[in-house]
C-alpha cells in the first residue's frame, strides 16, 4: 500500500497515495539494517509527514495522541445542535476551485492538514451519537462527511462509511466526484444513502476554470452522477453558483439532473451561493449578489430549490455542553500548528481551540481569551 522513492538525502514514503512519510536517508539506512519499512514508517520518531496531493505539513490524529476531535472546523466531529453530525477525517483537496471558501487544493493561506485514525473518529462519534439519542428519543443520526477538502482522498474512506453505518441511521458525503469510481460506488451500495456531488458547470473548459485544474475531467464526474443515480445511493446534485462565471450553466446542470433521476429519496439538487470569505479565494469579476435575490431568483427557476432542513430529516437535538464562555481567559498549550500562519492550535478541557495572531510555538503554555465557542468551535487571542 505504499510506494518508496529516495529523493536527496531523504527515503520518501507515499501510503495510499496521500500519507507522505519522509525520514532522513542515514536514520532510514541505521533503522533498516533491523526493522522492516512498514516498523520504520510507524515508529521512527524522525519522521516528517505530509500531504502528499497539497504537499502541506500534516498530523495525522490518533487516539493516543491525546488530540480531542471536537472544537475545530478542519477536522474532527461538529455538532450544530441537531440529528445531524458533521464528520471531518482530513482536510486537503485534490481541486483547486477558483471561488473555494476554504482556499483548498494548492493553497496561498493554508500551511497545515490534518487526518484522523479512523477507530478514533468513529469511536468519538459513537460517544458523540449516543448522547444525542439519550438526549433525543427516536430521532435518525445522520453521519454527515464534508470538511475542508476532499473527502475521498481518506485514504480509509470505504471502510470509514461502512462503520459509520453501523452507528447512524443515515450516511451522506459532500464530493466532487472525481476519485470516485464504478468499483467505489458499488462497493458503497448499502452503506451510503446519499452523495452530494459538486458539478459547477457541464462545459468541459469552463469546468476545468471553475476547478482550478487543466486536467479536471467533468465527462468523468457526469458519467459517476450517472452510476450514482442508477445505483441505492441518493445523489444530490450540488453547484456552485458564481454570479458572471456560470450564470447559464446552473439550468444545464438542473436539466442534466432531472434527466438521470437525481433526488430520488432526498431533495435532488443544493444550488450554493457563492460566497467572498476572507481567507477564500475570489474569482475576478464574480458579483456577489444578496441572499434575497439569491432566494428569488432560485424561486424563480423552481421552488423545490429553496431548501429546508426539514427536506433532510434534520431535527433540533441537544447540544454537547460548551466548556468555554466568550470572553473566558484561558491557559493552554500548544499543541499543533493551525491551519493558517500565525495561527496554533492549544488544547483544554476535551476540546481542541484555534489560536489566533501568535506567534509561540509548539509546547509553549500561553494565556489566551475565548472569542468564538458556538457549536462547540473554539477560537481564543492570546492575552
Ligand atoms: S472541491 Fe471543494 S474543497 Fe476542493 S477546491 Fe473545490 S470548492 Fe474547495
């Protein structure tokens, strides 16, 4: 499951094509006159890893390393207070869409990624689906897996799907699409309920434009919508609506939908409005227009695109209990890099907590106050 290069004066390992595991070629020759490489990946303590699609520094989270999985939008479990738990195993993007909120794919603010073991996700997310049915008689979890990327490029996502369904009533996933395959599909049949497929435009070029790659294959990703829709698996058709960029191809994708029966059981189509985040990227000339005429000009096309929680089963269901009050000085410490310069990553109480605008470093115990705590996602500034 893993190839092995040696590049310069260092043994470079890919496993399952994202794990990049690098170790100095004099530690690796000291280490490899005893151990085997599968021992040396796992417990050389000199090694270096990466993601190897976005070629960033990555953790990669285990139980043991003590890193609690709630409290941070790249990665973990978030719980917005209903049925539905978002379940984020990594962070990274194989695309890199010209108006993606998260600036994903090759990135100019993103420095760190992030995976999660996948027995430590799902044992959280046991914990996590228990007390909401203790809290929340009959409702349906959902185990909903998005994140900040790509989520197939999990290198365990089959089997992560497949063990969630043990746990919740409904499995669904954001994708794009395009690691995805026939084998992929079928092999998911009976684990998961729904897709929700990005497809921004049907025109090959203008695709590759919005993707932010030449080599994005929108045949590929039509003709997965396709095997989808013909498999157990619901699929949801979910474009990206950027104003002066795909005005004219959002009816296209409506009509490319209804014609290969997405939405069978679930709504069949989420049109997105595109949004300017600060850390995102922009597309130049995009307009941004105002929910409300985002609202009525989707009305105008077809109600059915006005979406509610309702149209997925999502339900109000108590809360995990905050552990931070806005305003509350804290003492943590350093733990991991953030996702963004400057920014760290401490721990305190069960919850992992974004550090802003510091410039300390791993290990170093700051005094911080907290500046964002709903749904259980930290922020803090140092004091
Ligand atoms: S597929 Fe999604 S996460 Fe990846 S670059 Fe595009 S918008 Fe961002």
């Amino acid at each position: 499951m893993f190839r092995k290069t040696f590049e310069g004066n260092e043994v470079v390992f890919v496993i399952r094509d994202v794990i990049e595991v690098r170790i100095p070629r004099k530690v690796y020759e000291k280490y490899s006159r005893r151990y085997s490489d599968e021992e040396i990946i796992t417990y050389c303590e000199h090694k270096n890893i990466y993601n190897h699609i976005t070629k960033r520094r990555m953790y990669y989270i285990t139980k043991e390393s003590g890193i609690p999985l709630i409290g941070h939008t790249a990665f973990g479990l978030i719980d917005r207070g209903t049925n539905l738990i978002q379940v984020r195993p990594c962070s990274g993007c194989n695309l890199n869409c010209i108006f993606c909120s998260v600036d994903e794919g090759i990135s100019k603010t993103r420095v760190t990624d992030y995976m999660i073991d996948p027995d430590y996700i799902l044992e959280e997310f046991e914990k996590l689906a228990e007390f909401k049915r203790r809290h929340c008689k009959g409702v349906k979890i959902e185990a909903h897996i998005d994140g900040q990327g790509e989520p197939f490029i999990y290198p365990y996502m089959v089997d992560l799907i497949k063990r969630l369904k043990d746990i919740a009533d409904i499995v669904s996933v954001q994708t794009n699409g395009t690691l995805l395959d026939e084998k992929k599909i079928s092999e998911l049949e009976g684990y998961l309920d729904r897709i929700n497929l990005s497809i921004n435009s049907l025109d090959g070029k203008k695709a590759k434009l919005l993707a932010g790659r030449a080599d994005y294959d929108i045949d590929h990703v039509k003709s997965i919508a396709k095997e989808i829709a013909d498999s157990e698996i619901d699929l949801l058709i979910a474009p990206v609506w950027v104003p002066k960029y795909n005005d004219g191809d959002i009816m296209e994708i409506l009509e490319f939908g209804k014609r290969i029966g997405a939405g069978r059981i679930w709504k069949p189509f989420g049109v997105q409005k595109y949004i300017k985040y600060r850390f995102g990227r922009h597309p130049k000339g995009a307009k941004i227009i105002s929910f409300r005429d985002f609202y009525s000009r989707l009305r105008e096309i077809d109600r059915n695109l006005i979406l509610s929680p309702r149209d997925f089963g999502i339900v109000k269901c108590r809360s995990l209990p905050k552990r931070f009050k806005i305003g509350e000085r804290v003492k943590l410490r350093l733990e991991m890099h953030g996702r963004i310069k400057g920014e760290m990553i401490g721990i305190a109480r069960d919850r992992v907590i974004q550090v802003t605008a510091t410039n300390k470093k791993i290990g170093e115990v700051v005094n911080v106050r907290i500046t964002r705590n709903q749904h259980n996602i930290y922020v803090a500034t140092p004091v």
